[in-house]
C-alpha cells in the first residue's frame, strides 16, 4: 500500500517528477545541450532552466503568493514572506553534462514565524536517474521512496565514510585552504572521502547512513537547504562549524552534517581547520 502524503509533500514529488521527465530526456542527448558557461567549473544548460521553469510553474499553480528563491532565477516574492521555496532544478550539473548519473532536484520550504525565526518544514531530494525520491517532513521523519531513513550508528572513525565537495577554481584561496587543512586531518582517521558532485544527495545520503557525515565549505541556500532537514529529520545533526543551526541559510554557506555519533567531532576539526592562521 503505497504511503499517504500530505498536501505539501503531494505538490513537491508531483513538481520534481514532472521536471525529472524532461531532466532524463535531455540526459539522454546530453551531448545535443547547447551550454553556455556561467564560471570556471559552473555550467548553465538549458535543461536548467527549463527544469526550473516548471518546477516554478508547478509550486506557484498550487501554493499561489509562496515567495522563492532559485538557483537560475534568484529570490523572488518580497523580502516579507511567509512561505519560502528553495529550490535547486539541477544539483549536479557538471555530472549532468559529462553523462554521470549523479544529479537530483532539490526542494526546500521554509516558514518564517510572526517572532521572525525561520524554520525548514518539508524537503524533497529526487535523483531521477535513480528513481530515488528523499523527502522530510519537519516532525514527521526522513524518508526513501517508502523506507524511513536513519543516520548511520557507526561510532568510529577508522571505520566512517565521509563526503564533500572539493574546491574548485572560483572558490576563494583562503576556503581552498582550509578544505585542505580538513582533508590532512581527516584522511589518516577514516575509511574513505567521497567527492560525488552534488551537496543534496551528499546530504541525503548521510540521512540515509550511506555517508557517516558530509562538510563543504561556501556552498549556497539551495544547494543544502533540503538535505539539511533530510539529516535532521533521519536523526542527525546539519550545522555550520560553530555548531549552529542552518534554517535562516546564509547566502554563503558552510555546512557539517553527521551521526550523532561523529558530527562532533567532524565539527571539531572543520572549525579548527577555519580558523587557523595562514
């Protein structure tokens, strides 16, 4: 008997899955995209665009006056909204481009409170190529297609698996610094570092206890904002360094999730690696 979903949770599958049908078509003539280059090692096909058209078209038909703030197209709705999407049409384009099948949609909504706090409530991860459809409700748990989800128990490090995101040309000298820093530290202790290419199935799949934990330095709001409830929501932890909680993202972030085991002590070496001298 397949799950009940809830409204919101209804418009957002139903949004990722009408945008993933063309995703996939146009991943399958890849090498017909016309591309155009919005930075060193940071593409902008029309397959991007055209996915965040309709995932626009689709979230705004259902939850007309929600405010946005995409990838392709910014922040739109007013600087006093209620309801926010985050939205990222294609997280992995650079795979997307080069045929790998590591890639996903990612769509977050926030709720600002009349105290002002801001608090993400629901959250959709979908890699078409996979059919794998991650997904969070605040309070309601993380979920896999029809599986809940829970972070991995693992306690040690010597036997974790870790992920990232490694710095490339347009990151700034001092952050390619410190990953590097991150990375001395970290590489003798553990049993692997992954770079896939994509922060929101990074983050998923440490909610789903693929990954023990997952950092990256100056990523943006709409890269992690629904792999950030996916952790919590699987019973991790998703922090910047200091340790505080990422629901008011930043427009730079820089972001540790974990086990409730490890991602104290992830944390640990991120913030020391951030703040050591040149």
């Amino acid at each position: 008997m397949a799950m009940r979903l809830s409204p919101v949770m209804t418009v957002m599958q139903n949004a990722a899955q009408k945008a993933a049908r063309r995703l996939l078509r146009d991943f399958n003539e890849v090498e017909q995209l016309q591309v155009s280059i919005k930075g060193p090692g940071d593409f902008v096909s029309q397959a991007d665009l055209r996915a965040e058209q309709t995932l626009r078209e689709e979230l705004e038909r259902a939850r007309p006056g929600y405010a946005f703030l995409m990838e392709e197209s910014g922040a739109s709705g007013g600087d006093g909204w209620t309801w926010r999407w985050i939205v990222d049409p294609l997280d992995g384009t650079t795979n997307f481009l080069h045929g790998l099948p590591h890639w996903a949609i990612s769509i977050g909504l926030q709720r600002r409170h009349p105290d002002g706090s801001i608090e993400l409530v629901a959250a959709v991860v979908y890699n078409p190529a996979a059919n794998e459809m991650f997904w969070a409700e605040k309070g309601n748990g993380a979920f896999l297609n029809e599986r809940r989800l829970r972070v991995s128990a693992r306690r040690e490090m010597y036997e974790s698996l870790f992920a990232t995101g490694i710095p490339f040309a347009k990151v700034p000298a001092r952050q390619r610094l410190s990953f590097a820093r991150t990375l001395g530290e970290l590489m003798p202790q553990v049993a692997g570092i992954r770079r896939f290419g994509s922060a929101a199935l990074d983050l998923a799949w440490v909610a789903a206890g693929r990954y023990e934990g997952y950092w990256e330095f100056g990523i943006r709001p709409w890269d992690c904002a629904a792999g950030a409830l996916l952790v919590r929501e699987a019973g991790g932890y998703c922090t910047d360094p200091n340790g505080e909680d990422l629901n008011d993202l930043p427009d730079d972030v820089s972001i540790v999730a974990g086990n409730t085991n490890l991602h104290g002590r992830l944390r640990e070496i991120v913030a020391s690696s951030l703040s050591a001298k040149e």
